[in-house]
C-alpha cells in the first residue's frame, strides 16, 4: 500500500509540469474563474468552448458518464465538509476521471485538485491518459 501511495503522490507532482489544461474555481459556491491550457482545436472532439462549458457543468453534460459525477460531486461536498470540521486550510484530491468524447469514445484522464479553504480556491490540473483511451469503450446509452 506504501508504494502505491507513493507512486500516486509523484504522479500528482508531475502533473503540475504536465498537464493537458488548468482550471481555478471558487470553492463555495462552485464558480469557474479561469481555464488555462485548453488548445484552440478543444478536446476529446468538442471545440474549445464546448469542452469548457461541458467540463465545469459536469452534472449536465453528456461528457462525464452521470451516475459517476453525482457521486463525485457529492464527494467532492464531504470532504470540503470534513476538512473545514478538522480544522484544514489545504488539502488536495486526485483520481482518474472518465470522459466521453463527442463521438462516444471513453477517454481517461488524471485528475489533481489543490484546495485552499482560507482563499475558497480550488485548482484543477488535468492530463489526459492516452494509455487509457481505447475503441473498444463507446458508451452505450
């Protein structure tokens, strides 16, 4: 177990150096401020505004399978819940988040977000996982 936490907290530095975009939101209420990053051609098939809209209204969108980003979301709440009754200023979450691109392929991405409870900022680096994108994993609906 040591080492898989291990090698999750050097993927997480790495990340700051490569990411494929950088997001900062206000934490409460959850409001985008700025997206960094995102290439004039947008991602996963979706123009730069379509992916930016989709990806900061995740409980709407078709990009994010749905039962998943209610989950996350939901989460997401507790743990700024808990960290506030610890007493924490900072804490960060990272994971694997699925996407679906616009033609309905899966694609995977890595997912790291910095919290700062004293400046209600939150800071999003993402990077997606070509490893993990495959043909064979079209959503069905």
């Amino acid at each position: 177990m040591l080492n898989e936490n291990v090698k999750k907290f050097r993927r997480s530095k790495r990340i700051l150096n490569d990411y494929d975009y950088t997001a900062r939101l206000t934490i409460e209420p959850l409001d985008l401020i700025e997206v960094i990053g995102v290439p004039k051609d947008g991602l996963p098939g979706y123009t730069k505004v379509e992916f930016i809209k989709n990806a900061f209204n995740w409980l709407n969108t078709e990009m994010f399978p749905p039962k998943t980003m209610a989950i996350l979301s939901d989460e997401f709440k507790k743990r700024v819940g808990l960290a506030k009754e610890l007493g924490l200023e900072n804490f960060d979450i990272s994971m694997n988040v699925q996407f679906i691109s616009k033609d309905g392929q899966s694609v995977w991405a890595y997912y790291v977000s910095y919290y700062n409870l004293a400046d209600n900022i939150v800071e999003l680096y993402i990077k997606f996982l070509d490893e993990f994108t495959s043909i064979d994993t079209s959503i069905k609906n």
